[in-house]
C-alpha cells in the first residue's frame, strides 16, 4: 500500500480570491474559478440571508426551498455554460501506443490526524470491467437490469450541492435520457463499466459513428467519489476505465478515438491532441 501525502484540505479548493482569479489565463480557468467563488460565497452568506428573512417573518420551509431551488438553478447554468465553452473535440493517435502494464489503480483519500492534511491511500488491488454492446438485444437487457440503476440514483444530487459531484449527477441523467431514446434501433454504442467490490464506480458510452474511430461520447464517475475532501468512496474509477478502453480500441486496430470535453489540460498532459491540430483525424 502506497501513501502519498497532499497539502491541501476542502477550504483550499473552494476559497476564492483576487490573486487567484488574476493568475488563471484563459475564458475557461476564469469561469471555474468563478464558479468556485459563487458556491463559496453561497455557502458563507446562507446564514446571513436566512437571519436577514427571519426579520420580516419568512418561514423556514420557504427558505429552504428558495435556496435549494437558487443552487440547483445556478448548477444547471455552470454546468451548461461549460459545455458550450468547450472549443474542441480531442483525439488520441495509436501510431505511437505503448499500454500501461496496469491500468491506474483505486485510491482513497485520508486525513492525517497530525498535520489535517489530505493523504492518498493507493490499493494494491484494482478495478473490475465490463463492456455491453447495446445493439445486441441480451446485452441491453443487462444493461437496464445492471448499470441503468446505478445512473438513476446517481442522478440524485446529493447536497450539499457542489460542482464537480452535481455535473456528474447531470451527465447520468442526461446518459440515461440518451440511451432511453435509442432503445431498440442500431445507432446505440457499447457501454462500459469500472467496478469496485462489485459496486459501479464509472460508467462511459461510445458510439461509432466514424469507422476505425470510436468517440467517448460521455465518461462519468460517481457523484459521491467526486466530492470535495470526502474519504469514504473509492477514486480513480474514470481514469481507470480511460485506460481500460483505449486497451481494448487498439486491439481491435482501430486508427484513435476521440472525445469532448472542457477538461484540455488534463487529456493534453496524457497524450491527446486538439483534433483541430491533427490533420486527418476522423476521415
């Protein structure tokens, strides 16, 4: 068992400041940290507003209700707005492959009771997966018996509401939505699954629209291993299951796959170009 020590705690992830927000470069680093100033600033001023109501005799329900309804409708426009601002879709070659030996193992999260500091605990054990093809009629009937589950409950958000847990919520929504309205046709993709101790802890869906290049039209972990600071649930499920697909894409030789998504630093920093910047990549 590994132990990597980290020097950051939860209020260091959502504090927000001048300086912070003046170094970042880019439309996209400005609107997360933005997006982290507006749930900090929601979360130390919710006390203030309440105590504010109580003065001209509000009700407790009604508060409650408006500020549950005021988080969940700002989610929605962050998690929308970031989507829209994504400018490219990313594509990894397998020219130059060479596969991990392991896929990226389970890690969990520890706060060491000496210095309050997050510690990464790496298992020795790994990930478990499986693949569904849903244009076969028994794989998408377990499909719906097996994964479809899990995405409805993580659906639910969970609250406190955060960014990074709540997006997640949103995507299962949205996969289940997607796979509900190709139910029965041939334009339906393969499903696949990350599991821990026999519990899904990520689930992504390519289609393959563009022979020789499948696209992760959506990968997505767990809401409640997304968490800020939470030590209870596995991590590393989506990295995992990453690596675990583009195995199986090259063994069936295909040229690369490609996806989309807003997070470009952390698909630039492992391999993945700008499809803008390869020439040829899905022709």
């Amino acid at each position: 068992m590994n132990i990597v020590h980290h020097s950051y705690l939860r209020k260091d992830l959502i504090v927000f400041d001048r300086k912070l927000y003046n170094a970042t470069f880019g439309r996209k680093l400005q609107k997360k940290a933005l997006h982290k100033y507006i749930f900090y600033f929601l979360n130390e001023n919710t006390l203030f507003f309440k105590s504010y109501w109580k003065f001209f005799g509000v009700s407790m329900k009604v508060k409650n209700i408006f500020f549950g309804f005021l988080k969940a409708l700002l989610l929605a426009v962050i998690f929308y707005s970031s989507l829209l601002s994504a400018e490219d879709y990313f594509f990894f070659d397998f020219q130059d492959y060479q596969p991990l030996a392991n896929s990226p193992p389970p890690y969990f999260f520890q706060i060491d009771p000496m210095t309050g500091n997050l510690v990464k605990i790496i298992k020795e054990d790994s990930f478990r997966f499986k693949t569904y093809n849903l244009r076969l009629k028994a794989d998408l009937e377990l499909y719906n018996a097996e994964v479809r589950p899990t995405l409805l409950k993580w659906e639910i958000k969970i609250r406190p509401f955060e960014e990074e847990s709540n997006s997640s919520s949103l995507l299962s929504g949205g996969l289940v939505k997607k796979i509900d309205g190709g139910s029965g046709g041939d334009s339906l993709g393969e499903v696949h699954i990350a599991t821990y101790e026999d519990r899904i802890e990520a689930v992504s869906y390519v289609t393959n629209k563009v022979p020789g290049v499948p696209e992760i039209d959506t990968l997505v972990a767990s809401p409640e291993g997304m968490r800020v600071g939470q030590t209870g649930s596995v991590k590393g499920a989506g990295s995992s299951l990453l690596d675990y697909e583009l195995k199986i894409f090259n063994n069936r030789g295909d040229r690369g796959v490609r996806l989309y998504s807003i997070r470009d630093q952390y698909y630039l920093d492992r391999g993945w170009q700008r499809e803008s910047d390869v020439q040829g990549a899905c022709r």
